[in-house]
C-alpha cells in the first residue's frame, strides 16, 4: 500500500509514543494530538487518512471525537481505531463501533496487530474514495456527454469536451479532432480556448486505445512540473482520423474508465457532425444544381432572385424557382417541397421538371398544378409540396395565377403594398382545385413571391411575419436585386435562419 498519514491522538505521552514509533516505522506518516478538540481543529483541510484515537481523553471522549468525525461531511469516510486499556468491555467496544468507529482494539497491543488492523481499514477507505470519486465522475460525463451531444459546430464540440474534461479531471486538458476539411484544431486552457493545433502522426486502430505522452508532445497548454500525459485516442472507422483527450496522469483512476468513455463519445459526437455534414454538402450542391442558374431576358421586365440555404447546421429544404419564357409569356414558379432532407431536394427536382414539362404543352397555371398533383399522388404518393405559378405577358401585363397551399404574393404598386389570394390546396391530396386567379400588373408595378422561410419564425405567428413583409416592402429600390437582398438581410436572418429561403421579384418596366 501507499504510505498513508495517520493522526495518534492519546493524552499519555508514553502510549503516544509507542504508537507513533509503531507506525512510522511501518512507513506511515504520523502526526499527534493530545486531546480530542486538538485532534479536531487538526483535520479540516489536512491530509490525515487515518485517524488512531484513545477512548479516554482529557476533554472529551474518544467516542464523541469519533462521532464528530464521522458526522462531519469535509471528512467523515475518514477511517477511525479505537484504542484503550480502560475501556474494554463488551459495552465500550460495542458503543465504539455503533458510533462509528472501524476497529476496536484494547490494549495490550502487539505491533504486528496495530499495523495489520490499521492496513486493512485503509484499504476499504481507499477502495471506498475510488469507487466515490468513479462515481462523481460519471456523474459529471453524463452532464459533459449531454453538453457535447448539443452542440451545434465542431469548436463548440470540442470546447465543450474539455470544459467538461476539466471539471472531471481537474488541471489542463486537450481536446483534439480534425475538421471535414482535414484540419486540426484543439481546445484547450482554462477555460478552453479553440485554436489550431496538428493532429499525432501516428497509427491509430478502430477503437479506443490509452498511452502516456511526455508533456513535450502536448505543449499546447502548461501541465504541472514532473507530471505525464494520459492521452485517450478513439477511432470509429478506419477512413476517418481519431480524436484525442489529453489529461494529467495523475488524476486517472485504475484502468481509465471515464477517460475511454469520454474520448468515445467526443469521437461518436465528431463523427456525426461530420457525417451530416458531408450529407449536408453533398444535398446543397445538388440543390444548387437542380435550380436555375440564370435568369431569362424579357423586354420590359425586371427579374431578380434570391436563395439563401438554412443555417449549417440544417438539413437542406425543397424550395425551388423557375422563370421561363414560353409562347412570349413568362412563367414564373416558385414551391417548397415538404421536409428538409436530401430526399426533399430530390422530390423538389422532379416537381419543378414535371411543371416545366406540363407548362411547355401549353395548359395554363391551374391546370398545370392539377397535373402535377396527379403525378405526386402517383409517383410521390409519400410527400407534398406547395406551389404559386403564374403566367406574365410583358406587353399587356395579364397575369395568370394559380396557387396550391403556398403563401400569398405581395404586389407593390406605387405606395400601395397588398398581398393577392389566389387559393388552392397543396400538391399531394385528393381535392378540388379553382380555375386561374387574373389580375393586371401595372406599370411599375413591383411582385414578390418567396417561400416560407422569409416569413416563418418557430415563436411567432405566421401573421407577425408577412406584416413584417408587407413593411419591408413598403418602399422598394430600383434595383430589384437589391430590394431582394435587403429583404433577405431584414427578414431572414443573415444565413442563420432554421429553413431555406427563396424570393423572386419581377416588376413591369
């Protein structure tokens, strides 16, 4: 066993002195105290482990200091011997115990039998300390797993990580892990800071490995003077790089159990924000590829358009545009397919082909949709989107509308900001549909469609947003797309916003 710091409280200075020769020369640490307060004013903050008391003290009784000791809540675990030459009866050994005492022995005490009994009482103390401390720890992992499991980026991971790996081990730590984009950066200093930092060049399995570093390898914070470095490493697939946990060696428990638990689930948090975040990639450029890429030129009309993605840490939405001419008209359309995945994004792609496709045969905007809604209910039996499809002869400025659930259009003439209310349910179901909503769009007159995202917030009503609509759009600039910007800046939350947002605006010259 590792020497321990024993506490000799006796007010017989021989018997004392037998004690503490006893169990020095055992390798115990020994200190001494007279009486029994003297004993208690010694404690608080000490590094006394065990303490040896007599049962007859000067000021107060050995079982009152034994009491006080184990009703103290700074240190009452802490192991207390009885012993006495008085009190030995079967009554002041069965008080001792009962009032907390872990050994009773009763003099004469040979040597051998002090230090065995004094051993063995250490041990369930330390055996208790070590299952006391696992368990505060893995009280503070599951607060620190909850922590990294909501994060929202990679740095806030990792910083989350050694926030909570601190409070655990206590003293630096280093979290590390390596970006989508193959760059590390580490979290690390109190309270963590996240910095760029290299990853080892070194060979990791598929796993969960454990090593000691000297600290040179891991000077990216300052670790105590004569101290080592235990780095947990967990790899979850062998295409993808390890993350590491470095902490101070001497704060690990036998076998490392909260250290392995922490590295795995800082590794299995890395690799799903990963994982979505390949997908995300993957479903944006896919969706950036099945939109327009270019806008037509029509005499004596003006066109912009805006699309923003959700915020990176959302899965891609359906929203989608569509401005073409056909026979000297200008078709105009603008969905949003139900659901933010990469199968939104593909449902989007086929929808906008298949109005692009019922457009060109020359059916107007209402029946266009109810063409459509055959093909969802038949194709995509599974899934619904809305949609707003009109049709704009640049000479006369009829318009032809039709609408399938989706939010109503602001029109913008002169001072004058109204929305239109073309009706119709959504793509998807089993339903009636009305015949094309027409109107004129004047001179100047300005129209705006968008999707949902520019107007719907999770804490609001859907009426707080198009009232912010309909004030922003109070005054709009001669450059259209300006006016688009401004809208996307005023209303959709400067790339954080939880939906796509797409907007279109033409206006008659």
């Amino acid at each position: 066993m590792n020497p321990a710091s024993v506490l000799v409280v006796d007010d017989s200075a021989t018997k004392r002195y037998l004690l503490v020769s006893w169990l020095t020369r055992a390798g115990f640490t020994v200190r001494q105290a007279e009486t029994g307060g003297e004993a208690l004013r010694m404690l608080p903050g000490s590094d006394v482990e065990l303490v040896v008391l007599d049962v007859k003290l000067p000021d107060m009784s050995g079982f009152d200091v034994c009491e006080r000791i184990k009703t103290d809540p700074a240190y009452g675990t802490m192991p207390v011997i009885h012993v006495s030459a008085h009190a030995v009866d079967v009554v002041d050994r069965t008080q001792g115990l009962n009032r907390g005492a872990d050994a009773y022995l009763v003099e004469p005490i040979e040597p051998d039998e002090l230090i065995a009994t004094a051993q063995a009482v250490l041990r369930y103390y330390s055996a208790r300390r070590r299952a006391e401390s696992l368990a505060a720890r893995m009280v503070r992992l599951a607060e620190t797993t909850l922590a990294i499991n909501t994060a929202t980026t990679l740095p806030d991971l990792i910083e989350a990580a050694a926030a909570g790996a601190q409070e655990i081990f206590g003293g630096p730590v280093v979290v590390l892990a390596e970006t989508v984009d193959g760059e590390g950066i580490a979290a690390a200093g109190s309270p963590p800071v996240v910095r760029p930092w290299s990853l080892p060049v070194d060979d990791v399995a598929v796993g969960s490995v454990v090593r000691v570093d000297d600290t040179a390898a891991w000077d990216v914070v300052t670790w105590p003077e004569g101290e080592s470095v235990t780095v947990a490493a967990a790899r979850l697939r062998s295409d993808r790089p390890p993350v590491y946990v470095a902490v101070r060696s001497s704060s690990q428990n036998p076998g490392f159990p909260v250290l392995r638990q922490l590295s795995q689930t800082v590794a299995a948090a890395v690799e799903a924000q990963r994982s979505f975040a390949e997908e995300h990639r993957i479903a944006v450029t896919l969706q950036r590829s099945l939109l327009q890429s270019y806008l037509p030129d029509v005499p004596g009309v003006q066109l912009a358009v805006r699309y923003e993605p959700a915020g990176a840490q959302t899965e891609v939405g359906g929203d989608f545009y569509e401005l073409t001419m056909l026979d000297g008209k200008l078709l105009v359309a603008i969905g949003d397919v139900a659901g933010h995945s990469l199968h939104a994004a593909t449902v989007m792609a086929e929808v906008r082909h298949a109005v692009r496709a019922y457009a060109v045969e020359g059916h107007p905007p209402a029946t266009v949709l109810r063409l459509v809604n055959n093909f969802m209910r038949t194709v995509l039996p599974a899934d619904s989107a809305t949609i707003c499809l009109l049709t704009l002869d640049p000479g006369t400025g009829e318009v032809r509308m039709a609408s399938a659930g989706h939010l109503p259009p602001l029109l913008h003439t002169g001072e004058a900001v109204r929305f239109l209310e073309p009706h119709g349910p959504l793509l998807g179901i089993n339903a009636s549909r009305p015949g094309d909503f027409e109107f004129v769009l004047p001179p100047d007159g300005t129209l705006v469609l968008y999707t949902d995202g520019l107007v719907e917030r999770r804490d609001a009503d859907i009426d707080v947003g198009l009232t912010a609509l309909a004030n922003a759009s109070a005054s709009v600039e001669p450059d259209l797309d300006a006016f688009c910007r401004r809208l996307m800046v005023e209303l959709g939350g400067a790339g954080q916003q939880p939906d796509d947002i797409a907007v279109v605006a033409l206006r008659r010259r």
